[in-house]
C-alpha cells in the first residue's frame, strides 16, 4: 500500500508558509497544459523553466520555508490528462519536511470527482484542493457541484480557488476560450453561505473584482484570501489595507512559483512595511491555522 501522506514540518523554525506553488511538469515529463497553451502561458509570465517537485521542495529548505503544491485537473475543459494529484502526494510524502499536497479533481466529471476527492484525502493525505473555474470551464454557483463541495466539507479540508484575471490563455486569439467571468469571487459567496464548515481561499488579488473579495471575506468568516500570483508592489491599496487591519488574520503568503519568486514576492511585501505582528500572521500563522498545523 502507497504510504499515506503525513507532514513532518518543524513549526519552530519555519520562516514562511507558501500556500499557493504549481507543479507543472511531472516525474516523467507530463506538462500540467498542452504543449500550445504551456507555450503560450510560458510567453505571458516570461518563464524560464518548469522546476520540478524535488527542485521545489529543495528552493523551499533552502528558504527555511514549507509550500502547499498542486496542479489543476482540467482534463475535459481541455482534453488533456492532468499530472496526478496522487503522485504529488506521494512526492510531498518523500519531502514531508518542506512539502503540503493538495489535490485537484475536475468538477465536470460529476460523481467520479467526488470519489476522486475523497481517495485523494483518505489514501493519499492530501490536505486541500485546488480548483479553477476557468481553466475548468465551470460556473462554480452551481448547485451541481454541491456534491463537491459538501464532500470537501465533509472531509474537513479547504477549498482553493482560482479567482480574477489569469494568464492562461492571455494574448491569445479569444483568450484560448476560457471565461474569466467564472471566476469572478461574487460566484462563490453563495457557495460560502451554504457551506459554512468548509474554507475556501480566494486564490489570488481578485482583479478586476478585488472589492467583491474583500466583502465576501468581510461578511464570512470561513473565507480567506491568498496573495499570490502578483508582485505585492502592484497590489490594490483596498488590499493592502485589509491585509493590515480587519482581515490580517485570514490573508495568507502565496506567490504563485514558478509563475513569481518567493524571494521577489516577500521583498516587494516588505516595502508595506506591515507590523511585525501581523507580518507574521500572513507569513506563516495563519496558515498553520488554516490548515490545522
């Protein structure tokens, strides 16, 4: 039997907790994205490279830093087979000092991602999922994804979600097809209200809707908001007040690697000049929180 996934992070001497890293390229080569969408991100962000799991795990110890890692199952929006949440768990497992699993199943695959969802927590270990309504092609208000969510909820993991803009797709004749207004964060407040056992972070600066987020966050207390995916010194001033006032206890580190630097993102969110206190919370304290560490 695959050994299960548990963590073994030293809480003490962690320096940060990144909640939001890519794994883009498997063991084996397999690319999260087809080749034309992969060439086309890699444009858009100016990527000069796929890192792969152990790569990653190795720049975190090196940062005295744990990252939550994932990838995005879109295989029907995209008719392309995803990396294998069951096999990043199995290399977070190998790298349990650095390394939190989250998986991801495609909402459109109905009751199999439910089952998916619950082997990936119960054999796996993965402690989260991950989820893009874009790139997955789906209206994340709909109730036919309530199995979904009521299995998250049951399970006791959070949901991470893809909210605002994405560079999937950008420049591109009709942006590849995808549907930004699925992710805009309004979609999920129902979603919020009916589930109010389960956590869902809102995945990025909530652009062009970063007041939406801010409300929904405000009003429900088992909403969180990640801050990865743009360099802090570009981050709306409604943010940033938020992050050091009234929500400095449910905004969380995230930088979006391979996509920005770890490294960038804390210096550019240095430059804030947050307090220590709270700096701290967003950093590393909240999230161990969030996902029970």
């Amino acid at each position: 039997m695959t050994e299960r996934y548990e963590p073994r992070l030293d809480i003490e001497s962690l320096d940060a907790l990144d909640v939001h890293v890519h794994i883009e390229i498997d063991d084996h080569g397999h690319l999260s994205l087809p080749d034309a969408l992969a060439e086309a991100a890699a444009k858009y962000f100016k990527s000069d490279g796929l890192p792969t799991l152990d790569a990653i795990a190795d720049l975190y110890r090196e940062l005295k830093s744990a990252a939550v890692v994932f990838t995005v199952d879109a295989r029907t929006g995209l008719g392309h087979q995803p990396i294998d949440s069951a096999e990043i768990a199995r290399g977070a497992t190998r790298n349990a000092d650095v390394l939190i699993p989250f998986g991801s199943v495609d909402p459109r695959t109905g009751a199999d991602a439910v089952e998916l969802a619950r082997r990936l927590v119960e054999d796996s270990g993965v402690r989260g999922f991950k989820l893009h309504p874009t790139v997955q092609g789906f209206d994340p208000s709909d109730e036919a994804y309530y199995p979904l969510y009521a299995e998250f909820s049951r399970l006791g993991v959070p949901m991470l979600v893809h909210t605002g803009q994405t560079g999937i797709g950008a420049g591109t004749r009709g942006g590849g097809g995808f549907r930004l207004g699925y992710s805009n964060p309004m979609l999920l407040d129902g979603v919020a209200g009916d589930f109010p056992d389960l956590d869902i972070v809102f995945a990025h600066p909530s652009v062009p809707w970063q007041d939406e987020a801010l409300s929904i966050a405000t009003h429900k207390s088992n909403v969180w908001i990640d801050l990865s995916g743009w360099s802090p010194k570009y981050f709306p001033e409604n943010l940033v007040r938020a992050a050091r006032s009234y929500l400095q206890d449910r905004v969380l580190f995230g930088s979006d690697y391979p996509v920005l630097h770890p490294t960038r993102w804390r210096d550019d969110f240095a430059a804030h000049g947050l307090d220590e206190k709270v700096t701290r919370k967003i950093l590393r304290d909240n999230a161990i929180r969030l996902l029970g560490l």
